[in-house]
C-alpha cells in the first residue's frame, strides 16, 4: 500500500499570468503557498485484474478506459497501470472550493501511482506531468501554478515563460498572524470560470500586467484589496452575495481580501488585525491555515514505514 499527502494551496497574487496565453508572451509570475490541508491518495494492489476507484462515488471496472474519474483514468493510463489496482483518493476540503483540488489529486495520484511502480519522481516532473495530463490530455482550460505549488510546496514565487518554470522561497513573516478563512457556503465549477478568463486574456494585458507587479512586493491587506478589485474585472468571479460578504469582512476590520482561487464561490480569504472582531461579524465557518512547506510526498508505504 502506498499513502501520498498532496497539500492544497493558497494564491495571493498573480493569478491569471500562469496561463500559456498570456506567459508566453508576457511572462507570467505568482506568489502563493502550499496550505496545511491536503488531499490523501491511496493505491494498493487487488487480487484480480480489476480496477476499483473510490472518491465520493465508487467504480469498479474491467477496463481501465471505463473509469469515469477523469484524473485517475488518465494518470494510470499515463504510468502505464491498466489492471488490478485500487485507487482511493480523501480531501480536508470541498472540491470545487478555489484551494487547487483539482491539481492535488493529480499531483497525488502521480506521485502514489510512480511509488507504486518504484519510481522517483522530483517535483519539477511531478508537476510537469500534472500540467501535461489536466491541459493537453484532458483539455482544462486551467493555468499551470496550481500543479507546482502542490508539487513543491512552501511559501513561493514562481516566474512562467517560454524557457520553463523557475521558482523560489519566500519569507512570509507574521502574515499568517493576520488571515482567516471562511468558508463561503458555496462550490463552483472553476472550469466555466476560467475558460471565460482564458478567451479574454487579449483584452485584459494591461490588467494582468498590473497585477504581476504584486507578486513582488510583501502581502499586506492593501495589496490583497487592490489585485481582488482588478481580479473582479477579469470575468464572472464575483456575485452579490460574495460581494456582500467581502464588504461585511471589511466594515468589521478586515484590510482586504479576495476569494480564493477562480472565484464564484468557495473560500473567503480576509487580512485584518483583528482577528477575534472578523470572526464574530462574518459567522462562517472558518478553516485554520499555515503554510505547508512540503510539497507532494509519501507518507506510508508498503512496508509500513513513515
């Protein structure tokens, strides 16, 4: 049996600048972190010829092409696993909630299925071949910073061009003295969102341009309110109830904010120096978050050693 821990993550700036559309041309940068809560994925062998995916809904199958969890069918097909293996993949948190779940579970899921094979991965290609299954096999309209944040973990800047990924650490401080997550009730399919993003990326160069400035500079609520205000304008992100909750954070303290990954729903993230007086204002349920400095790695494995 093999057991991976993929952490999710957190992005503050730059988002939108990780798609190829716009990298290629312009260069494209973020700046984000690896969280403390993480999708798990187990792999072991069956003792016949099928296959068995369990999520929150369960397959079993002959033939590997009938698995219908998309990621998992295209990563054993990837690795060259086409029998008598399960798959079981766990997660801290909602799909579909702007944390990167998506790209964790293909992160994780490559990560166990090449231990499973005996194989060692570095994070560069785990991350790679993360970006090569979710964009060109399946066809996500997505960019690529959440794959290598989850592969390499940590708080980081990552720089996107032509020439490749280039990443480094960065010192964040007491930052995590002043967030708080909520969570906002609501899930979304990110792909509708993003794909929106994708086709406007020729009439928002200056937007995006403006917001990769960000990725330098330290987080602070008030570089946090700015880049949402330009984020908004980018597609359907927001919505009158997002917007109204994002206003109550701010007449309660709160510095500034954004909703977490494509926007539309999912997790509120708020910068205040009052964490206490936030709290009680929004009454939403909040989730605790640190930085993660691991990336994707394995943390049991059949010989029953951590």
């Amino acid at each position: 049996m093999i057991i991976t821990q993929t952490p999710l993550r957190c992005s503050f700036f730059g988002g939108g600048t990780d798609f190829p559309d716009f990298y290629e041309k312009y260069g494209g940068c973020v700046l984000t972190t690896a969280i403390n809560k993480y999708v798990y994925v187990i792999v072991k062998p069956r003792f016949d010829d099928q296959i068995r995916v369990t999520y929150r809904k369960a397959e079993l199958v002959d033939n590997v092409n009938d698995i219908k969890h998309d990621i998992v069918r295209e990563c054993l097909k990837h690795v060259g696993i086409t029998k008598g293996i399960e798959v079981i993949t766990i997660g801290d948190v909602p799909a579909g909630t702007g944390l990167g779940s998506s790209s964790a579970v293909t992160v994780g899921v490559l990560r166990a299925l090449h231990t499973y094979k005996g194989e060692t991965m570095l994070a560069d290609w785990l991350a790679e071949e993360a970006c090569y299954i979710e964009r060109e096999v399946l066809g996500k309209t997505i960019g690529i910073q959440d794959q290598y944040i989850s592969a390499y973990g940590g708080f980081r800047f990552f720089g996107f061009d032509n020439e490749g990924v280039t990443t480094k650490k960065v010192d964040y401080g007491d930052l995590f003295d002043h967030l708080l997550m909520f969570y906002t009730g609501v899930t979304r399919e990110a792909d509708k969102i993003l794909k929106v993003q994708s086709k406007n990326v020729s009439k928002n160069i200056k937007v995006l341009q403006e917001m990769k400035k960000f990725t330098h500079k330290k987080v602070t609520g008030e570089l946090l309110n700015k880049s949402w205000e330009l984020k908004k304008t980018l597609g359907p992100i927001s919505n009158p109830k997002l917007d109204k909750l994002y206003t109550k954070a701010l007449k309660a303290g709160a510095i500034g904010g954004k909703i977490l990954g494509a926007g539309g729903g999912g997790f509120l993230l708020v910068y205040t120096n009052d964490k206490e007086k936030v709290r009680k204002a929004m009454k939403l349920t909040e989730i605790p978050i640190e930085s993660e400095p691991d990336g994707s790695k394995v943390i049991f494995n059949n010989e029953g050693t951590y």
